[in-house]
C-alpha cells in the first residue's frame, strides 16, 4: 500500500477528524482513508452525473415537436402570466 503524508493540517479539522473516528470507532488513518474515499465517490458521481444531464440536453435539442404542437415551456409562460 501506498502512504501519504499530510502536512499542515488545521488543528480544528483533525479535532473533527479525530472525532468522526472516534465515534465509528475507527484510527484516524482509518478514518482519513474512508472520507477520502467517499469524497472520491461524490466527486465521480457529480461527474457521471454532469456527463448524463448533458446527453439529455443534446437530445433534447435534437427533439423537433409534432405539426401544430406548441413548446410546452411558451404554454407555462402563457399561463403564468394571466
């Protein structure tokens, strides 16, 4: 395995550090290591995420409405503003 040194570390953050790991009684490198992972996980979910509203878009670009159908977003306005 690999290691990794952190330096300069906030007092305040490793406190919190410290106490996550504490309550799920875990080491603090335990602890690291699991924050670091589920901070990766949010990261690429985000991205995966992003990657996937954007197809949507293109296809919803892509989309022409039927002979005679209005944008459906026009009729809201519309209907708002009465």
């Amino acid at each position: 395995m690999a290691t990794l040194h952190v330096r300069n570390v906030p007092e305040k953050l490793y406190k919190r550090i410290q106490k996550l790991a504490e309550e799920e009684n875990r080491s603090v490198t335990a602890e690291v290591i699991q924050l670091l992972s589920q901070g990766l996980q949010a990261r690429e979910s985000r991205r995966g995420a992003a990657g996937v509203i954007e197809r949507i878009r293109q296809r919803a670009r892509k989309v022409e409405l039927p002979r005679g159908w209005r944008d459906s977003a026009e009729l809201i306005r519309e209907d708002r503003s009465r």
